[in-house]
C-alpha cells in the first residue's frame, strides 16, 4: 500500500481494505523510523492525525466520501495551519501558530485528506536545498549525505520516502519542481492565479504559487482537483469556471508539438541529466509527438532578473517580522528601532538577512531604475520569448535543473553557485506559466533526474496528461529510494 | 559595480536588521557575488520595453466598501510578543 498511487489508495478506502485510520497508522509508522533521519517534517502530530483519520473514515461510512476522503498528507510548513505550528522554517517564527487556516489548506481539509506533518523548508522558502532552515537541513533519501533540493525540499523527501504519499508545496522560483526532480518524485507549479495565495506566508507576492507533490502525474491531477478554485480574499486569485484536471490523463501524446529550446541543453548541463532527458524526449518522438526546436533567447538572464525581483518582493513582504505583533523578539534593546534591528538580526538566518538587503538595494534610491525596473522589462522579455515559442509548440521539455542531488554544503559558501540550480526552473514563475517535474531516469550515480514540461497558462491539465502517459510506459516514478526500503 | 562596507551599514539601517561588526566582511562578500550576478541584465537593450510588474494581466478587482469583518483582536493578538488591555506594547517612543 505504501507505494500506491493515490488513486489507487482511494480504490482500496472505497473498497474497505484499508480504512484511512490504518492508512494514517502506517504513515506514523514510516515517519517514526524514517522521519528524523530524513529531517522533513518540522512537527509531526499523531493524535491530530488519527482524529482526522477517524472523522474521514465516519464520513465514509455516511456515503460522503469523495476521491481524497482519508489520504495522509503533509503541509509545507509556509502554509498557516491552525492544528499545527506554522515556522517557515526560521527562528522568526518558531513558535507561531497561525489563527486561521490557509485557503489551499482549507481546500485540502474539505476534499477530507488527513493533514499528518509540516514539512521542513529553507527559511522562508529561500533557497534550493532546504540549507536555510533553522531547523537543520532535511536530506535526500537516494542518499542521506545530498540534499533533497529546495525550498519544498522536505516535501519532496517524504514523498520520495514514502512517508506520505501527497505533500503540498510552493514555488517561486523552482522550489517545487527542483526538489521533486532532485528526490524523484512529481511536483506541479500551476498557472499563477490557479492556486489562492491566502495563508501562504508571502516571499515574492508576484511569483509565489503553491502546488501538488507526489508520485505520479494522476495524483498531481487529483490534488489540484482540491487546491485550484477562487478565493476572493487573494486579489490575484482568478475567477475561472471550475476545471477538471485529470481531463487529459487518457490523451495519447501523438501529434503534441514538443519545442525543445538549445538553450536547456548546452553546457552546464551535467551528461547524465542530458542522458535521461533526451531519452524521455526520444520517447515522446517513438509516440508519434513531433519534436519542435525552439530559441528562448532570454531565459539565461532568468536568473539575474529572478534574483532581482524576488529579493525586491522579499525585502517588502518581510518587513512584517518586526517583533510587534506576531513571531521573535530580542529579548535586549535601547529602543524601537533598536529592537526591530535585534529582532530581525536575530530571528532572521543568513540567507533571508542577504536577500532582504539585496532587494533593498535593488529598490533604494538612484538603484530602482538600473535594477529592479530593468528586471521588470526583462522579465516581459523572457516572457515574450515563450509566447513566441507556444505559437509553434504545445509544450516545452528540458530537464528542471542542471544537476541531480548535490552534496550537504557543497554549495552553501558561493550564493551564485547556489542560485545557478535555478536556471530552467525560474523562467515559468516569472512568466506565470504552469510547469511540471517528473523523474525520467538516473544519473550513473543512481540519483534521480527531472523532467519538466512547461505549458501555456492554463495548460495544467495537458501537462499531466502527457506525463501520465509516459509514466503508463515507464516506471521512474514507482522506484523506491534504496535508504528508505518498504 | 562593488558595494562598500558603508553601503552595507546604509541598507542594513534601512532594512532594519543588525549587523556585527565581525559578519559584516562576509555580508559585503556575499552581497557582492550576488550583485556580480545580478549585472548580467543590466546590458540589456529594453527600450521601449513595458515593465512587467505581474505574471498575469487582471484589473484589480473591487468588492463593495461594506463592513463584514467581524473584530477577532483578541485570537489575533494572542500570538503577540507583548500586549495590555488590547494593545500592542513597545518600547517608549515619546518621553
């Protein structure tokens, strides 16, 4: 059971050979002799787990159960929840408890998951290796001494581990698609707009998305199923008739136009992400897909321009912390300002401190112009190039980072080297596209790879289509992460 | 373009955030190297270029200016650091 999808999960709750108690039981077990050694939840609570589990299998009973009634899931801990703590993975917040739920939780609630954790993230959803958390980094469980890659980082390795079969996440630059490539597992970052952002702690208000991350393409469909829809308390949730995601999961692949920009399969690239991604793409070809070759000229300053705006957006948002009303306070100051100063010295780590002071660089007097006003342009460059490139292509492929799992503070001391993973997987945030990672191979060292495939807005369902698919005819997805056996 | 360490003691004043004088070597170094990255959009030729401010085009929507928000201060402020008789407490700004 604990390899299922989820849909076959559902099948076996309808069929009573499983009740969703036994199901969250086997959760807490997993979690139990795997959780701490993977890091990736930041607070487990059985007892809350099991109540749910109880309520879920009463609905059940009373014939009111729909497709997610009783499946484990697990938050990223950027999403308010009031059963449990919300952190975000910082000092700021480490014993805040937000009063009221996040829209996308709610949603979740409703469909009737069992919400069992909060996964652990990099502070604030900064960083692409889960580093940044002030709770330690969480790890890959292909191989412990790697990273499970960032920010949703502790969402990607419980799924990979089997500890839940679903978690949700949030992307902004490529925190839900990166770490799901790099633990081997599928994470979908929807068309800006689809997913309401209220109760999601804001990082970069303007690319900010959360999303699904679990096993296969058709759990991905399932769960936005339950997170997409309007919510009028996020101004920049769109009002749009209710869709159903799984809408293409029986749409063969034959006749889809697959542009394939040289620009993510130059150098940098390590062989063996090559390897499995144009193997994938061969694939799609043996389908009868036809393959496109595209340019998107702007996507190398993807991410310059990324790492302009988000800071700008950060150094706003994060303006909140300040010791008044919610999170840290020094404990010593001289006065006001003195203990805002404190405070975010304090509750802060280095990482959010750094991009707070380069987006108030960016936004400061006499530097607005040259930089954070140039990346706004930029920025609809890179967008343009996409919709030049979707006039003659339906979707996009390349592979979602550069490298597979890298080592635990390989990268920690050089920013740049650090926000270069990002390169293929900034340009759909920036562009409010949806986009989708799912794993097409191993690299010679038996690491996972990931395969994005990016749409035009709205094309979620397309997306996983495709990739339902090519998960029919291959089995990636289904292998288990050797330090973590069933 | 290099940052100075006065610069550094400028933005960390104005983002409110502390910094000791023995980090903040290795503050400027970092923010150097990011900024080093950052330059490669300045050469850009975007004239005539819109800013692109948003991911999606949508008019900002309005609802009715009617009051519905029942008044939840209390739940709100129990996560506070430091509160009295309804309000929130810092340290003294006026003598």
């Amino acid at each position: 059971m604990l390899n299922a999808t989820l849909g076959e999960l559902g099948a076996a709750l309808a069929a009573k050979k499983i009740s969703a108690v036994e199901l969250a039981r086997g959760c807490l077990e997993r979690i139990e002799r795997y959780g701490a050694a993977l890091n990736a939840f930041i607070s487990v609570d059985a007892s809350h787990a099991l109540e749910r589990a109880k309520h879920a299998d009463a609905k059940r009973a009373r014939g009111e159960a729909q497709p997610l009634t009783g499946i484990p899931i697990a938050h990223k801990d950027i999403l308010c929840t009031r059963a449990m703590r919300t952190t975000c993975g910082s000092r700021m917040l480490e014993h805040y408890t937000s009063p009221y739920d996040a829209h996308v939780v709610e949603q979740l609630e409703r469909a009737g998951t069992v919400l069992v954790a909060k996964c652990n993230m990099d502070e604030f959803a900064m960083g692409s290796s889960t580093e940044s958390s002030h709770f330690g980094p969480a790890r890959n469980p292909w191989d412990k001494r790697l990273v499970p890659g960032g920010s949703s980082g502790g969402s990607a390795a419980a799924v990979a581990a089997r500890l839940v079969p679903a978690a949700t996440g949030t992307d902004t630059g490529g925190s839900i698609r990166q770490p799901a490539a790099l633990s081997g597992v599928c994470g979908l970052k929807p068309t800006y707009g689809v997913v309401s952002r209220y109760g999601l702690v804001a990082f970069a208000s303007s690319l900010d998305q959360a999303g699904p991350l679990a096993k296969s393409a058709a759990d991905l469909a399932l769960l936005m199923n339950a997170m997409a829809g309007f919510d009028e308390r996020d101004s920049t949730s769109l009002d749009r008739p209710k869709e159903d995601y799984g809408r293409h999961l029986g749409t063969d692949v034959k006749g889809l136009r697959i542009g394939v920009p040289k620009e993510y399969f130059g150098e940098g690239v390590e062989p063996g992400v090559l390897r499995a991604v144009e193997a994938a793409l061969r694939w799609f070809e043996g389908q009868g897909a036809k393959r496109v070759d595209i340019e998107l000229p702007n996507s190398p300053l993807g991410v310059a321009v990324y790492y302009v705006i988000a800071p700008a957006e950060a150094s706003s948002n994060l303006s909140r912390f300040d010791g008044v009303r919610y999170g840290h306070r020094a404990k010593a100051y001289s006065d006001l300002v003195d203990m805002y100063c404190r405070t975010r010295a304090e509750g802060f780590g280095t990482e959010v401190k750094q991009r707070i002071l380069v987006g108030t660089y960016v936004l400061s007097h006499g530097y607005y112009d040259a930089y954070y006003l140039q990346a706004q342009k930029v920025r609809r460059l890179i967008a343009r190039d996409f919709a030049q490139a979707f006039e003659r292509c339906d979707v996009v492929l390349g592979p979602t980072s550069p490298t597979t799992a890298f080592a635990i503070g390989a990268k920690t001391s050089d920013p740049v080297q650090m926000y270069l993973n990002d390169i293929f997987t900034v340009s759909a945030p920036l562009a409010g596209l949806p986009a989708l990672s799912v794993p097409c191979g191993f690299d010679q060292k038996g690491l996972p790879v990931g395969l994005q495939l990016t749409g035009n807005y709205f094309s979620e369902a397309r997306l996983i289509g495709a990739a339902h698919r090519y998960q029919q005819e291959t089995d990636w997805h289904l292998r288990v992460p050797q330090e973590t056996p069933l | 373009m290099s940052l100075t360490p006065d610069d550094v003691r400028r933005l960390a004043r104005l983002a409110r955030i502390a910094i000791e004088p023995e980090e903040s070597g290795a503050v400027l170094d970092r923010l150097n190297r990011v900024l080093g990255l950052i330059d490669q959009m300045r050469a850009v030729d975007t004239t005539g270029i819109e800013p692109m401010s948003h991911a999606v085009e949508v008019v900002q929507r309005l609802r009715p200016d009617e009051a519905r928000e029942t008044n939840r201060r209390e739940l709100y402020q129990s996560v506070a650091p430091a509160v009295e008789e309804g309000l929130y407490l810092v340290p003294k700004v006026i003598e």
